[in-house]
C-alpha cells in the first residue's frame, strides 16, 4: 500500500472557482424558481410525459467521501468540524462515526420517495486497524447497510491493486488470509465506478464506467472517475497493469454515451477536489466575490465538463464546499465535496424535468450537514463494530508506548511528523550506523496520536491499534544514498514540480533544519543555504545515507529524485519501526513528550 497526501499535485493550472453561499447553496440564485413554464406540482398532461406526475419531481442525492475505512468516530482533530456562527465566531463540533451516519441518511431520506445515495471515493485504503487488519471487508459490509447506491473509485481502492479491489466488488475470501468469519464475503452489492481506469492490455476500464439509477419514469447516470495522478500517489505494484485517463475527456466521452441511451440527467462522481477559502464547513463560497470560494484542480475540470453533466460530486481533498462553477456553455453548476472521515454528508436536490427528462438546473440546491453524534447510535452498525472489533481486540488491544500528551498530526511540520522521523532514522542506524537522516511523506501520517484513552488502556497509552490507524499502509523502511546535491533538489521538490502549487513538506529527523521561505515561489521557497545537517551545510558533493518508505523511495508524491537512490536496502514495515522506537523511547513512568516541531523555519 502507499502514502498518499490529502493534498494533490497535478499539472492543471488552479483557477479560483464560483462559488454560492453558504447553509443552503443554489445555482443560478439562492431563490431560484423553478423554470416559469410549470410550477413543482403541475400536472403534465400532454404528450404523455407524465403519465400523471408532475412536470418536476425533486430527486435526493445524498453523498460523501474519503471514508477511508473510518467505522468508529475518529480520534482528535479529524473526529471534528469547524462550524461559521452567525455572529462570525466559529465552533468545532465532534462529527463522524457511522452509527451516527447511518442514523443520519436514514432520518434525511424519510418522506423522500425520490432519493439516491452516492460517494467520490476512497471509501477504503488508510483505513483504521477494524478496517485495515481485514482488507476493508468491515467497510464494504458497512457501507452496504447504509444503502450506498453506488461510488466512483479513488486513489487508494488501488493500495492493494486491481485483483483487490475486484474482490471487494464482486466478493469471495482473501486470497492469502482466506475468510474471516464463518461466512464468505459477499463484496459490495453497489457498483465502484471506474470509468478512466483502463486495463493497459485491453484498454477497457476495469469496472463499470456508468450506471443509470432508475425509478419509476425518473432516470440519473452516473459517471465515476478517480485523479488522472493516481499513479503518482500509489505504490506501483498497486497500479500495476492499469493506465488513467484524463478525467474531463473520459467523463465527456460517457456522457455521450448516456445521452444516446436517453439518459439526460447525468452526475459525475469524481475523486478530485480543491481547496476551500475556509475551514468552515458552512462558510460562504461567495465571500469576498465571485470566484473566491475555492481553488485547485476542480476548478479546471468543472470548467471543461460537458454542460450534459449536471452536478459535480467530488473528493480527494478531505476539504469541504458547495458552490457552484460555470460550465462549458456559462452555466453555473454545482460542485460538492464532504470533507472526509464520515464527519458531513451533502444534501442535494436535483430537479428532474419529466418535459425534458433533464435537470433543471436553476432549482438545484445543495447543502453540507454535520454528522452529528447527539442521535441514536444505528444498531446495526454498533453490532457490526463490535463483531469487528471482537475480532481484532487481540491484535489491536497491546500497548506499543506510551505518550505525555496529545501528539497532533497537523501543521506544516507536525510533532506526530517529527516523532514519525526520528523512529525511522533510529531503526535506519540499526540497519546501517552510518544512516544520516530519515524523510516522511505526511500523507502517509493518518491521524494523530491522544493522550485520552480510547478503550480501558488507560490515558496516555499507545495500543497497537491508534499506532495502525497513525501507519495503515505496511510500507517498508528502506535506506538508499543520495548526494548533497540530490538531498537539496529533493526538498525543493517539496514547492516546485508537480508540488508547486500545493507543497508536501516532508518530516524530518531530528538534526536536518532548514528554512522554508513562503513569500518566495516555486522551488526557491527553500533556501538552499539554510539547509544544514547537525549544525553543517550540506555538502553538494557528499554521500547521505537517507531513511523513507518504499513509496517515497520510488519516487512517489512527486519527488522523482527520490527515485534515483541507489545502493538500496529494504527494512521492515514502518509500523513495526514506529512501535519499536515508543517502545524502546518510552514507559508508563517515562512517557514520550510530543516533539517541538521546530526544524523547518517558515517564513510567512
């Protein structure tokens, strides 16, 4: 499996996008009427169009996405949204959990005779340990109870590769850790759309690349497409074999194709995303001006999506958005993403026109909700946990170390980043003394570490399972040399390439420091004379001996200099190499401080 980053690079330029306002956004006006040639419940009566219906009949699409295997509320600061108050102050709410978001999806859809549910994306991969420990079988099961209609794939359905993800489709027990219940696996009973994943021998996509819901008269399509980049954000054995396709071309194409079937209502599910002006969920798209509410790649997709697709449900990002964009044709259409973890849902109505068999886009309204845990828990989704997690308690329940205090995993550099690299630079001296540094991606930093405990662990006890759900990817630990020169490029691959527009700063061992200058662009936001090893200047012409996962070291994340190591040697898996460092580093007594997080100095 592969650490991948929230936050994508690709080679579209970023554009700011349109966006609506917030609580309750609607194309075209927040008022918007429907179109003045029939109201909502006016009887069609001719043509036979109606067969007695309204002209207009409102379908619910509720969506979600970035699951990432996250069955239980989520620990910490990705177990919480940001809330805008009316008086400007904001609040932070704990959100996610599927208990509480199947209760939620359910209560949204009573008195809803019209009502789909769809998703954008890494439903599994990254996921915690009752997830994880048994390949995302429990998420699958999960995601089954709570009526999800159907998914695009994303990035990381591809950690475990094609073969994988076909099983979690189609069913049947784990080829190598066979079955794990007295029951075989019955795979998703809702189709994962993967419309720009190709097999590079047959050029066909690997999965259904559509789907048409239907009820009654009414009939949506559904076009599923991951980033074009996946490649460059998962392993390669796991994208061995397949070839991606560029997202606006391929959705164009299978519009197409569902326009000649006779499906004109169409809604691409897309797991790519952008960056929201806010952190607030419910924050205006609009403020200050049009065009201000979102940046990053979705921009430059909605802009170049056929105006036969009607509403945009995206992902990647983990950000949170609804607003609007023009199309094509100078139409505005709605694009929604769901943060991440379970934590929100999007309620969107879609007005279907019986006349046209269209939306009618001037009456679609959108809005983020809060995946609020002060409802009932959904039984069946306690029971399930618990069956679950029954399963992985002896695995799971062990103490790896011991922490003083809440070890957080967010910022430009992070202590949970500093702590992460300090424990691979130690294990790299245990391969070979001579290991100079240790470099992490933090995409491959899942969640932080809390100091609360979680079970009856007791405080401050680190179990092996919040030290998987920090590392679910199994990569290894591996060293390589590199020159002075290369170790430079690497870190202004961070700001410049395919990282120019949003940098992935790496976390760095103990005794690397350098300034990260923002004011500056590209790759002179490093300063290359700051750079310095244990208080010296990093000798161009030296040999380093670096520490990093196999996927960095493949030159994933968009450091191709990475890939250009040699005199390579494999370790164990940075679980392992994490819980031997707590270990080894901390006791009941003793416990493990977070880090100062203090070695990159950014100016702003």
């Amino acid at each position: 499996m592969s650490a991948t980053s929230h936050q994508q690079h690709r080679r579209r330029r970023t554009y700011a996008l349109i966006a609506t306002a917030a609580g309750l956004a609607t194309v075209g006006a927040l008022a918007a009427a429907l179109p003045a040639t029939a109201s909502a419940g006016e009887s069609t009566g001719k043509g036979g169009h109606g067969h007695g219906h309204s002209r207009y009949q409102d379908v619910q699409l509720l969506s979600f996405n970035d699951l990432h295997g996250n069955l239980e509320p989520p620990a910490g600061s990705s177990g919480r949204v940001t809330e805008l108050q009316p008086d400007g102050t904001t609040k932070t709410i704990d959100a996610g959990g599927v208990e509480y978001l199947a209760t939620h999806l359910r209560q949204a859809r009573e008195g809803e005779k019209y009502s789909i549910t769809a998703a954008g994306g890494d439903m599994v991969g990254a996921s915690p340990l009752i997830s994880g420990l048994f390949h995302d079988e429990p998420t699958i099961e999960a995601l089954n109870k709570l009526d999800l209609d159907v998914t695009s794939v994303g990035n990381h359905e591809f950690d475990e590769g094609a073969k994988e993800l076909a099983r979690l489709q189609k069913g049947g027990c784990h080829p190598k850790d066979g079955c794990y219940t007295d029951k075989k696996f019955k795979g998703a009973d809702f189709p994962y759309l993967a419309a720009n994943v190709l097999d590079e021998k047959t050029g066909r996509p690997i999965l259904k690349p559509y789907w048409v819901w239907k009820k009654r008269d009414v009939k949506v399509g559904f076009i599923g497409v991951t980033l074009e980049d996946t490649p460059g954000v998962v392993s390669a054995e796991g994208v061995k074999g397949l070839k991606f396709k560029d997202e606006v071309e391929t959705i164009n194409k299978y519009a197409k194709v569902l326009q000649r079937q006779g499906v004109k209502s169409i809604v691409a599910l897309i797991h790519e995303g952008g960056a929201p002006a806010s952190a607030s969920y419910n924050y205006d798209c609009e403020a200050p001006g049009a065009g201000d509410g979102v940046s990053g790649p979705v921009v430059d997709i909605a802009k170049n999506i056929t105006p036969q697709v009607d509403a945009l449900v995206t992902g990647h990002t983990h950000a949170a958005y609804v607003c609007s964009i023009d199309d094509p044709s100078g139409k505005p259409r709605m694009v929604t993403s769901a943060a991440s973890f379970g934590r929100l849902y999007t309620d969107t109505t879609l007005t279907y026109d019986r006349y046209t068999g269209d939306i009618a886009r001037t009456a679609v309204k959108s809005a983020n909700r809060v995946v609020t845990r002060d409802v009932p828990k959904a039984p069946d989704m306690t029971q399930l946990i618990s069956r679950w997690n029954t399963l992985a308690a002896p695995i799971g329940n062990r103490s790896i170390g011991y922490i003083s205090a809440d070890i957080p995993s967010a910022g430009t550099e992070s202590p949970l980043g500093d702590l992460i690299a300090d424990a691979q630079l130690a294990y790299g001296k245990e391969l070979d003394p001579e290991t100079d540094l240790a470099l992490m991606n933090p995409g491959g930093i899942r969640a932080p570490l809390t100091f609360a405990a979680k079970g009856a662990e007791g405080d401050g006890v680190v179990t092996y399972a919040e030290g998987f759900t920090v590392q679910p990817f199994s990569n290894t630990l591996n060293l390589q040399d590199l020159t002075g020169a290369q170790l430079i490029q690497v870190l202004k691959e961070q700001v410049s390439g395919t990282n120019a527009a949003s940098p992935k700063v790496l976390q760095i061992s103990s005794g690397l420091t350098y300034t990260l200058d923002l004011t500056k662009s590209g790759a002179d936001r490093v300063v290359t004379d700051s750079i310095k090893l244990n208080g010296e200047a990093i000798n161009p012409t030296a040999t380093y001996r670096v520490a990093m996962n196999n996927f960095l070291a493949g030159g994933g994340d968009g450091f191709p200099t990475l890939g250009q190591g040699t005199n390579d040697l494999v370790g164990t898996d940075d679980l392992t190499v994490l819980e031997k460092y707590l270990t080894a580093n901390s006791s009941a007594t003793n416990p493990i401080a977070p880090p100062a997080a203090n070695r990159i100095t950014v100016v702003q």
